[in-house]
C-alpha cells in the first residue's frame, strides 16, 4: 500500500500597498489630520508611524480605518526635524509597508508684513513686498475676499523669508482683502490685510513758507516743498509739514477726484529764549600770611655792676669826673698862699 502524503501549502496573503497621501505635508508645533489610501490594510488594527534615521518615530492616533483607507493625526513638535520622513502603516501581523520619504515636515508659513498696504483699483502693476517665514516653498500668492474673484499676483522672487511680486488690480473691486500664501503641498496661509482703494483720484499742491519742509500725508513722507502731491483718493487727507526750527504745520486737506487742492502754510519760527546766567562768585577767604622778624633794633646792654659785702663802687661817667676835678680846681684857687 502506497500512502501519499498531501501538506497543503498556505496561500500567501496579499500584501498592503499605500496609494496615496494626502495631504503628505505637516507642520512644526502643529497636529495635522493625513488620509492614507491603499490596499489590504488590516481590518481590525493597524498603526501608522512617521520614521527619519537617528530620529524617534512619530506615531499617529488612528480615526477610522478600512482595508483601504487610513484617517489618522499626526501631533508634531516644534522640536521636530524638519526634512522627508517615511511613512510606515503596521499590521496587526506587524507586517509593514513603508512610502519611503512620503511624508515631509516643514516650518509653519507665517506672513508679518507686506508693503504696501492698498493701492487704487484699475493699476495694473502695483508691486509688493511680501515678509515672513517659512516661505520658500510657496507657489502663490492671492489677495482673498469671500464676496469678489481672488486677485493672483505674478511672484517675481521667492526665498524663505521674503516673497516679491506683482498685483494687477484691473477691474478689481473695491474692499478689503486677506493676503494669502499656498505652497507646492497645497496648503494655505491667510493673513494680513491689503485694501483696494477708488481710482477716483485728486492732488495737492503744497507749498511754504520757508520752502524745504518735509511733506507728510496719512502719515507717509512724500518730499519736500514745493510739490504737487498726486493720485490720492478723493475724501480728506491729513498733511503735515515739518521743519527744523519751526513749529510742525498740520491741516486736514479735502480732495476731489480729477482736480488739484492748493495749500499754501506760512510756517511760525520756533522762538528760543535766551538766557543769560549771572554768576556771582563767592567770596574766598584770603589767606594774610604773616612773617614775624626778629627785631633788628640793638638794646644796649645793662651797665655791669659790680657788688661787695663791704662796699659798692660804681663806675663814674665821664661827665660826673669832670665836675669833681672842676670843683676842686675852684678849691684850690681860693686857699689863701703863704709868702
């Protein structure tokens, strides 16, 4: 008897491909929902991680999910590397299917200034400068209002932290915009404010008196006097002339579309008052120095006496000796003489 011996041989199962991405970008310091189209993901589980070589993976919370379609959330830290990660989605037989570099991490766009802020409608090459971060992916830039068609700006130079371009304003309507960026992902980022102002226009002449003050309106410099100040909307606008050594001249000037307005300021010196300090000086003590000289005058000396126990003889003066001997001349003369 002959037994034949059958093994059955398992039938493979399919594996688990990743079709499609979307979108396939996330931000630093931000949590961004991704949709993973494939096939023969796992029924009941599945995880999906986000892996760079010598960075600690990403891992997803998972939304909904089918065999064929992944919802999930990626929470990425601002601390993150920024670059092309792998996407990796884990059976539950912990076999895996990776999209090598199909998931990128960027810096957020932030948009902080464009200059200018408004221009008339119907110019047709009002150019911009647009500042922020974040922006060297960007592939547009629109001027978004929900009631009106956008305005697309030609862009001109792009790097990560200034975007230049320009605005064609034909036919556009009147009102406030949003500025807005969308980069090569698709993502977009509105904000800030640009207004499109009426082409209804006028000018001002402005003078003064001395010329060569400096020419404020709304608060832009625009030269100095004399000028002729033009394409401002019709409606008041503030002037204002400054000059070194007189008072600032400020007015509310009306203008009117299709006529020029003439301002003529007289500008008041500034008077400086002079002051004159007098300075009272204070009395120093003067030092008197005095010089005491020993005297140069001789003081005769005393006499020298001399004293016994027995008798005190003094020295006759010269005068006293004569009037001794005088008298006794004068004796001796009259003694009687003998023959």
């Amino acid at each position: 008897m002959i037994l034949l011996l059958i093994t059955a041989t398992p039938v493979a199962a399919e594996s688990s491909t990743i079709t499609s991405i979307s979108p396939a970008v996330g931000y630093t310091g931000t949590s961004t929902a991704v949709t993973i189209a494939g096939t023969d993901f796992n029924e009941s589980t599945v995880k999906v991680k986000l892996m760079m070589d010598d960075e600690t993976n990403i891992t997803s919370t998972i939304t909904s999910h089918t065999t064929t379609s992944i919802v999930c959330k990626f929470t990425i830290s601002s601390s993150r590397t920024t670059g092309d990660w792998d996407l990796v989605v884990i059976n539950e037989d912990e076999s895996e299917v990776v999209e090598a570099e199909g998931f990128t991490i960027r810096d957020p766009m932030i948009l902080t200034s464009i200059s200018p802020t408004f221009a008339q409608a119907n110019n047709d090459s009002v150019d911009f400068d647009l500042e922020g971060t974040g922006l060297s992916d960007v592939s547009e830039v629109y001027l978004y209002n929900e009631d009106y068609d956008n305005i697309t700006a030609s862009i001109d130079d792009t790097d990560s932290d200034e975007i230049t371009g320009t605005f064609d304003l034909t036919d556009a309507d009147e009102a406030t915009y949003d500025v807005c960026v969308l980069d090569s992902f698709g993502t977009a980022e509105c904000d800030l404010s640009f207004e499109v102002t009426s082409d209804d226009v006028g000018s001002i002449d402005i003078s003064s008196s001395p010329v060569g003050a400096s020419i404020y309106v709304d608060s832009e410099y625009m030269g100095t006097t004399p000028d002729t100040i033009g394409d401002l909307t019709e409606g008041s606008h503030k002037v204002l002339l400054v000059k070194s050594g007189y008072s600032d001249w400020g007015k509310m000037v009306k203008v009117t579309s299709g006529s020029t307005t003439t301002v003529d300021a007289d500008l008041s010196a500034i008077t400086v008052a002079t002051t004159v300090r007098t300075t009272v000086p204070t009395t120093v003590p003067t030092a008197v120095k005095t010089t005491i000289r020993a005297s140069t005058v001789k003081v005769p000396t005393t006499w020298p006496t001399t004293t016994t126990a027995t008798a005190t003889t003094a020295q006759a003066s010269p005068v006293e000796g004569a009037v001794v001997l005088g008298a006794i001349g004068i004796g001796i003369a009259c003694l009687p003489r003998k023959y």
